[in-house]
C-alpha cells in the first residue's frame, strides 16, 4: 500500500473513532432511557394486577380477554424490537427530532399517569367491568374517551425516534393500531353497553 494511501486509511480510522465512540455513548443513554420506561411498564403491571383483584372483589368481571397475550406479546416485543435495532442497525439520534420525540414521550407518559389517577382502582391493562359504575368524566375524560390510550399510541412512535429508530416506531405502530380498534370496541361495550367508533 503506497504511503499515501495508508495515511489516508489511518486518518479516516482517527475520523471514524470518535464517531463510534459518539454512537456507542447515545445508544447507551438511549437505552438507559429505554430501560427506564420498562421499569416504569413493569410498575403499571403491578398496579394494574392490584386493580384487578379489587374491582374483582366489587363484583366486577373481566371481558375480552382473549386479546391480552396479544397485548402482553405486542408491548414486549416492542422493547427487545427496539433494543436490537438500536443496538444492531444504523440508526443515531436526529437532533431536532430527538428534542421532539423526548417532549412527545414526557408528554404522553403526563397524560397516561393523569389518566390513571383520574380512574383510580378502576385503570387497568386489562379491560375489567363493574357492573352499575358510570365511566368516569373527570380529568383527561372530559375531553378524550380514550386518553391512555392515545399517550401510548404517542409513546411507542415518539420512544423508538429518539434514537432514529423509525423501523421499530412504523412496525409497532401499524401493529398496535390494529390491536387497538379490537381493544376499544371490547372496552366500549364493557363501560358503555355498545360500539362506539
């Protein structure tokens, strides 16, 4: 190899270091992000199976209940979907995008914890009705039937752009959306007795 070229193949080994060093940094950060909505999944699992015994022991009854491994399977694979694209495709945070999806999450994850205090006990990830109860009108209801339902359909598009991962965000999305029209159709006719669409 002539001298020159080999200069030119070590200068771009020193150009390139940084930058894999740069990507190996923001792919952990994102991760550790990742992680932390995880762990914050995890605490709305728990909540959610204490929920249930207690409306449970009010007399109420779960419903639909055949499209909850779905579920459980759709929001698992959206975190390992999301860690193997990060950690094995090309992908990089996008600036401005970055700053959106940050605010678009922190946003979505608001209206889902206001939205969970506002049903008290009566929140779930399973869809669990008690008989003679009204549908709560307070907080996000007043306005939005299906609140954390829309912070979620936020969090999963909006999460995986922070990192650039748009595969994870369009895959996820498209899935959850076919999900959530059979979703809200049971849960619709569990709170109110019909199909509202």
């Amino acid at each position: 190899m002539p001298t020159s070229t080999a200069a030119a193949v070590g200068n771009l080994g020193d150009v390139l270091q940084p930058i894999a060093a740069a990507s190996q940094s923001t792919r952990s950060a994102f991760l550790m992000i990742v992680a932390a909505v995880a762990l914050e999944r995890l605490f709305e699992v728990w909540l959610s199976r204490r929920n249930t015994r207690r409306v449970l022991a009010r007399g109420g009854r779960e419903v639909g209940a055949g499209h909850y491994p779905v579920m459980v399977l759709l929001h698992t694979g959206f975190f390992v979907a999301l860690v193997l694209e990060v950690w094995l495709l090309p992908t990089w945070p996008q600036g401005w995008l970055t700053l959106v999806s940050v605010g678009a999450v922190a946003l979505s994850m608001s209206l889902r914890y206001w939205a969970i205090l506002s049903l008290g006990d009566r929140w779930n990830t399973r869809v669990v009705s008690e008989p003679g109860r009204p549908a709560v009108a307070r907080g996000p209801y007043r306005w939005l039937r299906h609140p954390n339902y829309v912070a979620v359909v936020v969090e999963l598009f909006a999460l995986p752009l922070i990192h650039g991962a748009w595969r994870t965000a369009v895959a996820v999305t498209v899935a959850n959306a076919v999900l959530l029209r059979h979703r809200i159709r049971v849960e619709e006719q569990a709170v109110y007795g019909t199909d509202h669409e």
